[in-house]
C-alpha cells in the first residue's frame, strides 16, 4: 500500500500573534506572515555584520511570537539603517525595512523613543541642525575658503513651523 503525503502546504505561514496582525495593518508591515524565518535579512544586512546584537530575522521572530512589550521598548528595532538590501534578497517579499518602521511607529506612539534619538530630535528642534556641536571654526574656515557664507544662518522659522506641526498639537501650517 502506498503511503499518502499530503503536498498541500498552506500558502504562508500564519501566526496567532495579535502583535503580528498588529503590525500587519500598520502602513509598510504587510508582508510580516509570509516570514519562513529563513535568515537572509540577517546575512544581508550591515547593521547585523556590525553588531551581535542586532539580528532583523530574529526581531521579526519576536513579533510573530507576540512579544510586543520587549520589542517596543528596544533600541534595536531603531537601529536599521533602511538600506533595503534584506527586502532586495528576501525570497518571500517580506520588508524588514518597512516593519521595522512601523514598529517604530506605534512605539513613537506610545512614547518609546530611545533617547539617543530623542535627543537628536531635540537638537534639531533647538537650532535647526543636528550637528551644531561639531560645527567648529574649522568649518567656517573650510566654508570661507569654499566660497561658502561662513554663517550657517539657521533656519528658525523653519524650525518653529516643524514644532507647531509636529510637537505642539499636529496644527498644519
Ligand atoms: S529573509 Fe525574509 S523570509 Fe527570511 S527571515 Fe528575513 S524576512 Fe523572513
Ligand atoms: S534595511 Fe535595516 S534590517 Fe534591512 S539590511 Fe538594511 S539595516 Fe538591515
């Protein structure tokens, strides 16, 4: 008698995870269940080749599994550069890049923002220019010798606008 193996394998694999589904109805994250958790984002990616630490096959796994307070509340997901090269090489089109910002979306939401880019964001909104402490005068030499208005004159209607917008109750302006 010949033994039946049953070759219908279900098109995706679909996880109970309310986190998962969570994600899969943020703009960007729709792709997350067709993860076969293969690796190759984390062969690909250069964050990853840098850094033990940051693995994206296996922070895409802890959303599948629903652990949706330990992946919020971590810096990695803020660590993607957004390169693309794991969506590139991904054979199930799924996008790490795109998950991984919709996971920062909802943890901006929530208000779990490391504060690394917290501070960043201050910064930017203080004087218009993340880099304001490296500004030195060997730049505004570099900048003279360049032809270049030495004076950065920042930009600080552009600044107030970007605060109204997005920091002080989302006015349009
Ligand atoms: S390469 Fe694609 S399918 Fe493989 S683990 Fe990464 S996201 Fe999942
Ligand atoms: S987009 Fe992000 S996760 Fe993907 S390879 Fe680049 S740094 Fe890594």
């Amino acid at each position: 008698m010949t033994e039946h193996v049953n070759t219908e394998l279900p098109a995706y694999h679909e996880p109970s995870s309310s986190f998962a589904k969570e994600i899969e109805l943020e703009p960007g994250g729709s792709g997350i269940m067709h993860c076969i958790q293969c690796g190759m984002c984390t062969a690909s990616c250069m964050v990853a080749n840098m850094t033990d630490r940051y693995r994206p096959r296996k922070l895409i796994q802890k959303i599948l599994l629903g652990k949706r307070e330990e992946v919020l509340t971590s810096e990695l997901p803020w660590l993607c550069m957004t390169c693309r090269l794991c969506e590139e090489r991904c054979q199930e089109d799924v996008d790490p890049t795109d998950i991984f910002t919709a996971v920062r979306e909802i943890a901006a939401r929530e208000g779990y923002i490391p504060a690394v880019f917290q501070n960043a964001i201050d910064k930017v909104l203080e004087d218009g220019w993340m880099l304001n402490d490296s500004y030195t005068d060997f730049e505004e030499d570099d900048r003279s010798d360049l032809g270049l208005d030495a004076d950065l004159g920042w930009n600080t209607e552009f600044v107030k606008k970007i605060k109204k917008r997005y920091f002080k109750g989302g006015i349009e302006v």
